[in-house]
C-alpha cells in the first residue's frame, strides 16, 4: 500500500482525524518536517500548522495539493 492509500485508508477507513493522520505521515511516514513539506507541495507552512491543528479544514485544492505531494 502507498503511503496516499495509506493516507486515505485511515482517514476515510477508520474515521481517523485528518490532523492526526496527516502530522504521522509527513512526519514518521515521509521523515520530513512540516517547513520542507510546505516547500514541497507549495502549501503556506501556516495553512498546514492550522490543518494540523484541527483549526481548519483543508479545502479540495489543498487536500490535492497533499495527496499529490505524498505520491512523488
């Protein structure tokens, strides 16, 4: 399983919280910090922080830009 299905599967799957789910893919998963993963898919590192915070939901743009990003 990629870590996108990974991804996918335990949030969608398990009704797993998206900010909880997404902090352990880039950082244990993927093995980098959320600065380099903001450089990486173009997403503001403070738009991530607050995702990652539960304080706001990423819209589909942004939830593409992540999925993409975990792919490559």
């Amino acid at each position: 399983m990629s870590i996108a299905d990974y991804m996918v599967a335990e949030i969608f799957g398990h009704d797993k919280e998206l900010p909880i789910v997404l902090t352990k893919t880039i950082k244990q998963k993927l093995g980098v910090s959320i600065g380099e993963f903001s450089e990486k898919s173009g997403i503001p590192a403070s738009t991530l922080y607050k995702i990652l915070s539960g304080k706001r939901d990423p819209n589909l743009r942004t939830f593409r830009r992540i999925q993409n990003t975990i792919r490559v």
